[in-house]
C-alpha cells in the first residue's frame, strides 16, 4: 500500500547572503492557504540551502545574515494549519559558508584543485564540494539533523548532494590505504567514491534511525539508479535500504532529458520502494527565476509517473522576499487537482511486464544523471512497440519473463550468464546484441545463444544484408549500422537471418568515397549479424545504441520482427503511434482489475537547447487489444466512469477507445 503522499512541492530556497530582506513579503496565512488550494499534501521545506544559511535559528551554524526571523516555523506553521505535511531540507555535497570556513572539509580533486571546483568557475551548478569521508564534517552534521529533528519534528529529512568526486583529501587517501585502495589509481578512486556514499548513508540513516525509528529519510545521491550489481557490496542497490522513499530527480529540459525517469523508475518500481519522481515547475530547471513549465509538460511528467506508480514532487524555487508565486501554484494545483481525480486507481498498483531489459552500467562506473545509449536504444524501442517490461541488474529474479534482453553491452558474470542459460534450457527466451555477454576469456558466457566471438568487426560502419519476406515488412536493402560491431562465428544448427556486407574499405586519409562512409561490397560477407538458435537471436551490431544515436526505423523493424518472434502473445496490441505509451498495472485493491494507461503527448525540440511540450492533438477511434487470461466483466474509461464495448477472443479483451487527449486511463475488471 503507497503510504507517501501523492502530490508533493519540493521548494528551493538557495539565496544568496548579498540579497537583503529575506523573507520580508512572507504571509504565513497566503502561503498556506497558496498551497492547500494548490492540493498539495506534502512539502519539503528549507533547513538550510546551498550556500550555507540556516533559515531559523540554528546553533550549529549560521542564520541567513539577512533574515530576521524563524521563517522555516513560520512556514511549518503555515502548514500544519492546513493539514499538509513537511519535511526539512539540508544539504551536505555543498556548502558555501562551510567551504569558505573549513578549507580541510573541502574534496582535493586528483589534479589538487580544491574542493573539486576550480577558482572562479561559476557555471550553473558549480559550487565547492565538500568531502562525505570527512569525519569532524559528519559529527557536525549528525548534530544538525539531530537539531533539525528535535527543533521541527518533520515526517522526514531530505538530504540532499550525497555525491562524491574522485577526492585524494587526507581522509579519503587514509580510508583508501586502510582498506587496500590505491589514490593513485583512478578505478581505486572511483571504488571510494562509491563506498564513501554507501557508508555516508548507512551511518546517517542509523544515527537518524536511533532517535526515531519512523523518521523519513531520503538522501539525494541516486539510490534509484540502475547498475548490474555485478558488484554487490559498491552497488547503488545498497543505498535502497537507508532510503524510506526513492525520489527520481529527472527534470527533463535539463541534463536528465525525456528519457532519463522512465529508465530510472522501469528499473526501481518493481522493488517494495516508494517512489517519487522530481520534475520542477521551470522551463528549464532548478534556479530557472520568472519561468513556467508548459502545462502540458507538467501534465505529461505527472502523468507519466503515476503511469509508472510513482508519486509526484513538483520542484519550486521561493522568492527570497518568501512571497509564494500564486501563477505557479495556480497552474501546479491545475494539475494536481487532476491527479487527485485519478488517485484511486493509481494509488496501491503494481507493474505487469512481460519482457526484462538488463542494464549496461557496472557497479564501479561513475555515477550520472546521464542515461546510457544502449539503455535508451532498449528503452525506446520496447516503448514505441508498446511493450511492457522492467530492466534488470544481474541479482533480479527472471523467471516470470517471457524475454530477457541484452542490449549491446551487458556485462556478464559467470554466475548470472548460467542463471540466463538455465532460464533458457527451461524455455525461456534471449535476445543479445552487441559484446553482451562476453566475459573477460573473450568469449561468450552464454551457451544458450550458439555463437562463438572471433573478433571485433575490420569495417565500422558496415551493413546488414535483409532479404526480401524475412523480417516481415522491413524492405530488403543493405542497411547500413554506424557503430562498430563484432564478428561471429555460428556453432552447429544456428539459423542465419542475416549475413553483414562490408564496404570496400573504411573511410581514411588514404581511402575515401563521396561525402560519408564508403558504400557496401556487391556481395555478402561470411559473417553472420542476425542469428537465430532455438529460442535465442543475436544481433552482431549495437542497434539499440545505433538506434538511440541515429534513430534510424529499419531498426527499430528489424527489432520488432526478432521480438515478436520471440514473444508469441504480447500484453497489448495497439492501433497507436510511435510516440503514444501504453502502460498496464494491476489495481491490488481490485481483484483482477487492470488498468491501461495511455499517454499521448508530443515531445519536441521547438528551440535549441531542450525538448518539450506543448501540443496535445486528440487520437479518436483507436482500436487497443490487452491480453487477459479471463473474460472482463466491464471494461471503461476512468476517472469518468464511461463503459466501453468489447470482446473477448483468445485471451484478448478487444475494445475501442473514441477519443485520446493527453492521458487515458482504461479499467479492466476481469471475472472470477
Ligand atoms: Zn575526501
């Protein structure tokens, strides 16, 4: 059962100690009054900010020099007055006044600049970054939270920047030698980096956990984010047991993009974890002043995240006069109100998937907001082919897939490569592209797939040779593949769907052809690049990551083709276009009810910098088929409560939906 709040503001308040005045249009009576009409349940309220100020009166450190007063309890006040529930922000990655205070708190990057930000750099998001190994800075911050908690009694702690850089600091260097690390080695560093964050919020959570063992904690320093757990003990997976919630931070007109959240949540919403997904209400991002997100952006991400099961936490930024700005709430609560609506079948649901995409990132990569392409080739496809799925780290369990896939460049280990192969022998089915799974012998780990690796592919790019019928509507051509790919060697009895063709040479000083890359040879190679081998096919080029560079659709066809091979009855099929989403969840509190959601919204690049939205044009008439293993008793468009007509056929409930605006959420009730 979802027991976080639903609808929730996460409100920045970084300000600068030069603007005077703080807090000084407050109005506890409109603020709260602001929010409540706004329908927020939830609000993550300023402890202490960025650059450093408290904003009440702390005794651990310093009150902003320009507010007068406690305006944190003024605006708690505020709140409890209207039933709506808070909890303390505070920052521990950055700090100002701290950094200007405490040089030795500071991270020493490898190259010696302190606190990893070089002197006068003041691009956005650059501040000095202060050192999780720092032990007289964690008892100063133990003391804060403690102090936080005891002053305010809020349901949680929102702690924000857990993220550490390469640091060589004199604790960092001492850690690393005590535990057998090497500062001098960069995958050492990163190694500490890693278990620096891990321990950081172990022994805060327990700290936190010994003065109440209900109080919420979250810390911001991706616990959410997909690594293969190959591993286990640096893995972000070990974060999730001292998070109570998981907050997706993902706005998407900035680095994290449109893509960046339903990786994340398709990952981290099949665990037993609340979770939050963190847009804002800027055009572009954090700190974005006297900007409006499109509503149908706004709309699209909430939307989006209770499709996925995750609550919503839409980020503002208070003036520093305090003054709320009733223009955002009012268009925040627009949406708000309508999610409220919505609620009853999105509150307590679980994810249906039908195929497991593993991930690409290794426990020891560093850790970004960025997505990876090869999951954002996998991530896109299965999306615009309305496939419902999960990715993986190497730890999940597999069973209940009836597709496993291995987008480019899965790192295996021996132990999961003989879980997949078991998974097969039971009558599971793979599909592999790229260097997945070949292990550290230069060969594939995997049995089940019938191929052998000979080695990386001599051309890049190079072709893939379809005929005519074998890969239904897909045109035959020699279709090039920009990325480089590998050489195979099929074992006995592989089905050969398709030969690669090489160009006569690759594009150099010496050798060059036209404007691009140098045309195919008239004649196929010998080596394979789609194979097919009882219930396996492997594919010799990275396509996903081709297909997330280079959008090409002849992919995405091929892939398609290959997919439904592999998959006899998908979950839906759909009359839609490629940028409509189709999302299934079972409604827990409902015996055997479902509920499809559907969202079509356009995302566009309208300008240079960002992707984003702001046009909904109506789909009318769509024919949708969602497998089912019983008859429905009803099937209708909720929150509206507008029965549809249907069959029922081989396991399908067949229906039509008359009209599709931004979002659409379709109730199936199954019988007994
Ligand atoms: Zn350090």
């Amino acid at each position: 059962m979802k027991k976080y709040p639903n609808r929730q503001i996460h409100m920045d308040f970084h300000t600068s100690p030069d603007i005077p005045h703080i807090g000084e249009l407050f109005n506890s009576d409109e603020f709260g009054e602001t929010l409540k009409t706004a329908r927020v349940q939830l609000i993550n309220l300023f402890g202490k900010c960025h650059h450093g100020y408290y904003y009440y009166p702390s005794k651990i450190g310093k009150q902003h020099p320009n507010l007068n007063f406690n305006l944190l309890q003024k605006q708690i006040d505020a709140c409890r007055k209207q039933n709506i529930e808070f909890t303390v922000y505070t920052c521990v990655g950055w700090n100002e006044y701290w950094a200007n205070a405490h040089a030795e708190w500071l991270e020493v990057s490898p190259e010696g600049v302190l606190g990893s930000k070089r002197p006068f750099e003041r691009e956005y998001y650059r501040w000095n970054k202060l050192c999780l190994n720092n032990e007289p800075y964690r008892k100063l911050l133990k003391a804060e939270f403690k102090e936080m908690y005891e002053y305010f009694k809020p349901k949680g702690l929102w702690i924000d920047i857990i993220l550490q850089n390469e640091c060589v600091c004199k604790s960092c260097t001492q850690k690393m030698k005590e535990i057998g690390l090497d500062p001098q080695n960069k995958q050492d560093r990163q190694r500490m980096s890693r278990i620096a964050q891990i321990d950081f919020e172990k022994d805060i959570f327990e700290y936190l956990h010994e003065l109440d063992a209900n109080l919420h904690v979250y810390f911001n320093g991706y616990s959410y984010a997909m690594d293969l757990q190959d591993e286990i003990a640096i893995s972000n997976k070990q974060k999730q047991q001292y998070n109570t919630f998981m907050d997706i931070e993902s706005l998407p007109s900035d680095e994290w993009g449109y893509t960046h959240f339903p990786i994340s949540v398709n990952y981290a919403n099949k665990y037993d974890k609340e979770i939050t997904m963190m847009n804002g209400k800027f055009h572009t991002s954090w700190g974005d002043f006297g900007s409006l997100r499109n509503k149908s952006a706004l709309e699209y991400e909430c939307f989006r995240a209770l499709a996925y099961g995750a609550g919503v936490c839409v980020g503002d930024q208070l003036h520093p006069s305090g003054k709320i700005d009733k223009t955002v709430y009012a268009r925040i609560g627009e949406v708000f109100k309508t999610i409220e609506e919505k609620e009853p079948w999105c509150l307590d649901t679980t994810k249906i998937a039908q195929i497991g995409v593993y991930g690409t990132t290794k426990s020891s990569d560093n850790i970004t907001s960025a997505v990876d392409r090869a999951a954002e080739g996998a991530y896109r496809v299965l999306q615009e082919l309305k496939y419902q799925f999960d990715f993986l780290d190497l730890e999940d369990s597999i069973e209940r897939y009836a597709l496993l896939i291995l987008p480019d460049k899965v790192t295996l280990t021996p132990k999961a490569a003989a879980k997949i192969d078991n998974y097969v022998k039971n009558g599971g089915a793979v599909l592999v592209t790229g260097v997945s799974g070949i292990g550290e012998n230069k060969q594939f780990l995997l049995e089940t797939i019938g191929i052998e690796y000979v080695g990386q592919a001599a051309y890049c790019p190079r072709y893939i040779h379809i005929e005519e019928e074998l890969f239904g509507n897909v045109p035959a051509m020699d279709y090039v593949t920009y990325k480089p790919g590998v050489c195979i060697r099929g074992k006995e009895n592989v089905e050969i769907l398709a030969y690669t063709v090489n160009p006569y040479f690759n594009r150099s000083e010496e050798h060059f052809c036209s404007h691009r890359h140098t045309p195919p040879r008239t004649e196929v190679s010998q080596e394979p690049a789609i194979v097919k081998y009882g219930k396996t096919i492997y594919v010799s080029s990275p396509l996903f990551t081709d297909f997330a560079e280079n959008g090409v659709k002849a992919y995405k066809d091929l892939l398609a083709e290959m997919i439904s091979i592999l998959v006899e009855k998908p979950l839906v099929k759909a009359d839609l276009p490629a940028l409509s989403e189709v999302i299934i969840r079972g409604n827990n509190n409902k015996d055997k009810s479902k509920i499809v959601h559907i969202l079509n919204y356009i995302i566009q690049r309208k300008c240079q910098i960002l992707d984003t939205i702001e046009d909904v044009i109506p789909l009318y008439n769509r024919k949708l088929e969602i497998r089912c293993d019983n008859e429905p008793s009803h099937v209708r468009i909720v929150p509206e409560m507008k029965t549809l007509d249907f069959i029922y056929e081989e396991n399908y409930v067949k229906f039509v939906v008359p009209e599709l605006q931004g979002h659409t959420m379709i109730e199936i009730l199954e019988n007994d």
